[in-house]
C-alpha cells in the first residue's frame, strides 16, 4: 500500500503480519529481552521490513537501534522512518542526498477512542473535517483517525530536523481529497521550523491512503537537489 504515496527515490518494504522467528541483532534482542511476544514480532518485523528496504540501496544488514524518542537511527547517508499498528508494518528509507527527512504512519481505519480527537486537533481542523464532511468528502474514511495518522507523519519528519518535541496543536493540517479513498494534504507550523539548505521548513506536504483496514500517510521532504532536478524532468 505505501508504495501508492511515495515519490520516486523512496524505498519501501511492508508486511501485513508478523515473521515466526523475529531475526533481531543481539542489540536488538536486549531492547525487548523483557518484552512480551507481540511486542518482539512487530518490533523485529518492521526492522525486517526495513533492512529489505535498505538493502535495495546496497546498505548491509545492520541493527536498527532507537534514539532518545524512540526514533530509529539509521545508517550514515541514509534516512528513512517505520510504522506498526495491528494488521500492518512497514519503512521507508531514502538517500540523504536526495531527501531531508522522511516520515510515515499506519493506524487502523476506525474512529479514534472518545474524546482523543479534541486533544489531537485544533479547532479550524475540527472546523475542515465538518465541512469536507458535509460536502460528503471523508465519508469513506474515517476522518478523525487519518488527522492521528496525519500528525504522526508530521512529527516523525520534523524529529530528526530538530530534536525537539512537536505538540499535536503545534501543526494545523488541511486535506485535499482526490478520491473517496486517497489524497494530499498540507501541514502548516504554528511553530518556527528548522533551517534547510533552501530556507527555513514552514511545514510539511504529504500523501495519504486506505484500504484492507487502515488509512496510510507520508511526507518525504526533498533536498534542494532533488528538487531542482524533479523541476528540470529528473526523478
């Protein structure tokens, strides 16, 4: 399913259920050494996925070790992000000559528990939802779990720019629908953004999907090269 938001230069690998045997390096093992088993299979097939997807870029079997935030921390020249959720795993990596940051999210295609979405949104996007609603957009989707999954994306691209937190009410994002079931959107920074070598991130732009269950998002911000290049016919 990722495949479907993902630019050219984007690798990918997913699994819709868990390996038998996890596969993990020894670092990996001591992480999750007191973890129950669900949590070691997803924890070991996502790394699975995400060796698959580096090696596509010739990089070599390596643990996946997280940082402070739980965030992967890839190899040398490479960035990359994963996701898990029930019924679903999956990573992107990508060269970081031709991409800042990536980030994506899975979530199951359901209503998010009472009362999460006023903790997780802003008014306006509450406002949006509404009207796209009315309009009869997002009636093939649940609309308040694809804003979860929304922010998600968002955060996991804008960690590894600035290690610093990003609160929920710190981004307000906008959806466009292309189809019942797929689209973009826009996230907009309500707080300062990180300098890049093309001035400074004002917010991201993302894909999004559903199907078999679950809604899928992801940003993947380009460099300046790879930018000029897909302008001039490249990539």
């Amino acid at each position: 399913m990722i495949e479907e938001i993902l630019p050219a230069g984007v690798r990918f690998a997913e699994a819709f259920d868990d390996d038998l045997a996890p596969g993990l390096f020894p670092e990996e093992e001591a992480l999750v050494a007191r973890a129950v088993h669900k949590r070691v299979s997803e924890f070991g097939t996502v790394r699975r996925c995400a060796r698959a997807a580096l090696a596509t870029l010739g990089v070599p079997p390596a643990p996946l070790l997280p940082g402070r935030r739980g965030e992967p921390r890839w190899p040398a020249g490479i960035v990359g992000s994963m996701t898990h959720c029930i019924g679903y795993r999956g990573a992107v990596v990508a060269r970081s000559a031709e991409f800042v940051s990536l980030g994506i999210d899975a979530e199951p295609d359901e209503q998010l528990p009472p009362d999460v979405l006023s903790v997780v949104s802003l008014p306006e996007e509450r406002d949006r939802m509404a009207r796209q609603g009315r309009n009869g957009e997002g009636s093939a989707v649940h609309a308040d779990r694809l804003l979860f999954s929304a922010k998600e994306a968002v955060f996991k691209a804008w960690y590894p720019l600035t290690r610093q937190e990003l609160d929920f009410t710190e981004a307000s994002i906008a959806f466009t629908y292309a189809t019942a079931r797929s689209g973009t959107f826009d996230a907009r920074l309500l707080v300062p953004g990180p300098e890049l070598d093309g001035g400074r991130l004002d917010g991201f732009t993302g894909r999004w999907t559903a199907g078999q269950g679950l809604v899928l998002t992801a940003i993947a911000v380009p460099t300046r090269a790879t930018t000029a290049a897909r302008g001039n016919g490249g990539l």
